[in-house]
C-alpha cells in the first residue's frame, strides 16, 4: 500500500509542476494531498490524515481553486532567455535538494528528547483527545491568527479580482444621501 501511495504522490506532484493550466495543477495537488493523507494513515496518525483531507484538500484547494479562477490566470508564454536560466537554475536546486537528502538518508537518524506525549502515553489517551487538547490550549493563538491570514488572503483575492466598468479609472464616487 506505501508503494502504491508514494506513486500516486510523487506522479501527482509532478504532474502539479509539469500542467500548463493552473486549474489542472491545483486538481492534481488535490490528488497529491490525498496521497499524503494515506500516507498518514499508514503510519496510525489518523488524525493528521483526517485534517489533512478537511483542511489542505478540502478547504485550502478550494480556496485556491477559487482565487485561480477568479483572477482569470491564462497562459502566457515565456520568453526563451528567461526559459533557459529558469531551467537552469531549477537543475541546480534539484541537485542541491536531492544531495541534502541523500545526506540525510546515509547519515544515523538523531532523535531529540522525549516529550511529554510518548507512544505509550498517545495509546492511551487517543491521538485525537491529544490533539485536541494541544489545539485549543497551547496553540490557540496561533490556530487563531492562521484563521486571520486566511480570511484576509480570501478578502486580497476578491480585492484583485473586483471588475471596474469599463472606460473608468477609478471607482465612481459614492451616491449622495441628501436630497437637493
């Protein structure tokens, strides 16, 4: 089942870079996310596979499904200068990135110290009663502030997608309350 995953995962990230229409890239991330959460589900985090699902596939998508569509994006072509150190310069990173984790892969795994919750202790309390807790207790701040951000990136996208009539430069200006 990892195997199957992990081809599903890698095939459809790389069809995310590789698609020409931004609306097809976003569907196959889609697919991507949902790849990642089987992964999720292989290694007994339910939980994580779960939000990974309700948040990344089904609420951040469509968010940017929605911005995607709304701006309109269409294709344009590159110039073929800018192509090529493009093309370049992402060889390169590929390289740097595929050193570091063979770094990685070759040196002896480091673990950090121990936290409060160990496996034992997760097994038996429930992952999601951990997560829960740690979310609204510890985390609440920040839960909140990412809540925040993306309201303004929802109110940003409409802001840049607002249509102007056309042969008008700037907004009309507002109706008069007051009778003359």
């Amino acid at each position: 089942m990892f195997v199957i995953l992990a081809v599903i995962l890698v095939g459809a990230s790389l069809m995310v870079v590789a698609q020409r229409n931004p609306v097809y890239s976003a569907l196959f991330l889609i697919l991507a996310f949902l790849g990642l959460a089987g992964q999720f589900v292989l290694l007994q985090a339910q939980i994580i596979a779960v939000l990974q699902v309700l948040v990344y596939a089904g609420a951040i998508m469509v968010l940017f499904l929605f911005v995607v569509m709304l701006l309109n994006v269409r294709d344009r072509q590159a110039p073929e200068a800018k192509l090529r150190w493009q093309k370049l310069f992402g060889l390169i990173l590929t390289i740097i990135l595929f050193g570091l984790v063979a770094v990685t892969v070759a040196g002896e795994v480091r673990l950090g110290p121990q936290g409060e919750f160990t496996p034992q202790r997760l097994a038996e309390l429930g992952n999601a009663q951990v997560f829960g807790k740690l979310l609204f207790t510890d985390f609440l701040f920040l839960f909140e502030a990412t809540s925040v951000l993306l309201l303004v990136a929802m109110i940003g996208a409409m802001v840049l997608a607002r249509r102007r009539p056309l042969g008008a430069s700037s907004p009309p200006p507002a109706a008069s309350s007051r009778a003359d």
